[in-house]
C-alpha cells in the first residue's frame, strides 16, 4: 500500500501555466499601449556550489543583480544586457541572489557554498541548532542527540523505507566501508536494476512522534524559510541522474542531482563520481510556500527520489537530515 502512495506521487501530473499574449491597442487613433514586460523568470532558482566553484544564472528578462552577503559568493552580470549572471562561491555559507527587472518584477536564487567534499575519516561535523534525521548512523546520532527535534529514521515498524517494486527498479545493498562521517555503521545504498522507465522509493513516517515532528518542522520552515536546509551526502562511481521529493513530493518541491532533471524541478549541481563522499545542502526557502500549503495526515513521505531507467547508476546516500542553522 505505502509503494502504491509513492507510485501516484511519482506519477504527478505536471500542470503547465500557459501565458497569454500582450495586444496592442490600436482602435480610436490612440497610442498603442505599452508591451508588458515578459515575466522573469530564474534558472536556477537555487545553488549548491563547493568554495571556488562558479556557475551561471540565466533570466528571461534583463536584469540587476543583488547578492545579500558578498563574503560567500559574488554575483557578475554577464555581456549580454544582464540577462545572466555569473556566481563564484569564496566561503562557506549561505547567501540570496535577487534579480531586478526595469519594471520592478525580481526573483530570488539562493546559494549555498560548501567548504567541500571529501572521502569521510571523521573530518565532518553537523553543524546547525537542530537537525531531523532520516539517514543517520547510530554512532553520529548519539554523539549529536542534543540536536535532534524529530526523527524521521525507519524503525521497521511505522518509519520505513519503501522500494517500489523492489528488484525490478531498486536492487537494495549494503553499504560497506567508511560512511559520510568516517565510521563503519553503514549508509543507504541502491542500484537502478532494469529499464522500468522510472525507480522510485520513498522514506515514508507513520509513527505518531515523527509525524507530529513533520508537522512542527513544517510550521517552523514556514516561519523562517531562510534557516532550513536539507543535508544529503552522497557518493557514486558511475554516471547517473537523481531526482528527489520532500514533504510528499508534489510539485513545487522537487531539485535534482546530476547533470539533468528527471521530472520537474531545478538542478542543484552535480558532484565528482570518484566514490568519495560529497555534500549537498539544499536550501528549503524555494519548496517554502508549497511545503506550508502541504496537509499532514497520519503518515507522509518525508523524502522520495528517483533515479530514471539508468540500469546500474548508484544511489548511495547517507547523512541526510533537515536542519536548522545558527
């Protein structure tokens, strides 16, 4: 039953919002009207970048370029007009680009800048107020417990990670060796099995204490989007497209990771395919209208991801928690 909710939500329609054409008015001998200026848009609307790494912003309409901290990232307007933007990350931290029309219409990228990846070891820390696990070890768990207002972990019982269609989407391993923080306590690992057209699987939480942490998350993120982030560490060896869902997964709360989207939603940036482990932390101020606009029964699916008919792209995730900064 919980493989047949993440079937409909990986199978969403995507609503497309057609617009009308701007008509000049030419009757009576008056002044044609003014064209209306084409509605701004931003790609992307969100930046993960490691320090040192660029990137490229591009707008549908000319624009000034605003950054809120210089000290993380800078902002360039490119040679044409100021219809694109190049960013270049400096240090750690996060940051909102705004883009500003003639017109007065601005829309908002925000960057987040990553110390950068690395292989474990136990160089990483957790870094925030408070975090809500879904993958975590045991070992960083206990020594992070004070951080924890909500865990969103599978227990087997009424949290649990669901494969839909297990072994003709997801084939399920283990993951051995060293895990995001250098110890040995394991780490989620999937292999796309055969050409399904998708393979999906979702961290679904029906336990009454972690829904009730869903919904406070939730009404928190809502209130202060700036300070909520979703980490994810991730590592491969192969090529492959990812495309993740939060809070249910419906539209307006997708992003992916890799070089291209497999449905709807922005791509946050990609990372080395050298078996190391690398960090992502995705800024949840662009999913923050349509995660407050989500209605929370019983149970919902925290997290979902997809990885496409790409037989044998790994999915190895650990470390992943929303969390809240300092």
């Amino acid at each position: 039953m919980k493989a047949n909710k993440f079937f409909a939500i990986a199978f969403a329609a995507l609503t497309l919002v057609g617009l009308n054409a701007c008509k000049k008015d030419n009757g009576g001998g008056n002044d044609p009207a003014p064209e209306q200026e084409t509605t701004l848009t931003l790609n992307p609307t969100a930046l993960t970048l490691n320090v040192g790494e660029e990137a490229t912003i591009a707008a549908t309409v000319e624009a000034t370029w605003t950054i809120t901290d210089e000290t993380v990232a800078t902002v360039t307007p490119a040679n044409d007009g100021g219809k694109s933007a190049k960013v270049k990350a400096l240090k750690a931290g996060n940051a909102i680009i705004t883009a500003t029309t003639k017109g007065g219409q601005t829309k908002t990228c925000v960057v987040a800048v990553n110390a950068g990846g690395g292989g474990g070891g136990g160089e990483k820390a957790i870094d925030a107020k408070r975090i809500w696990p879904v993958i975590l070890d045991g070992v960083t768990s206990e020594k992070y417990a004070s951080l924890i207002a909500g865990d969103f972990r599978p227990n087997d019982v009424d949290n649990n990670l669901y494969i839909w269609a297990a072994g003709e989407t997801y084939n399920a391993g283990e993951g051995t060796g060293k895990n995001f923080f250098g110890n040995t306590e394991g780490y989620m690992a999937l292999t796309v099995a055969a050409p399904q057209g998708w393979s999906g699987a979702g961290f679904n939480v029906a336990n009454a204490e972690s829904v009730a942490a869903a919904k406070a998350l939730q009404a928190a993120i809502a209130a202060n989007p700036d300070k909520f982030f979703l980490h994810i560490g991730i590592k491969a060896t192969n090529a492959g497209n990812h495309q993740f869902y939060v809070f249910n997964g419906a539209e307006g709360r997708s992003f992916a990771i890799g070089t291209a989207t497999i449905e709807a939603g922005a791509v946050i940036g990609d990372f080395p395919r050298d078996g190391e482990w690398h960090e992502f932390d995705v800024p949840m101020a662009q999913f923050a209208t349509a995660i407050a606009g989500e209605t929370i029964g019983n149970d919902l699916n925290i997290l979902c991801f997809l990885s496409g008919a790409q037989v044998g792209a790994q999915l190895n995730l650990d470390a992943v928690y929303f969390y809240e900064k300092k």
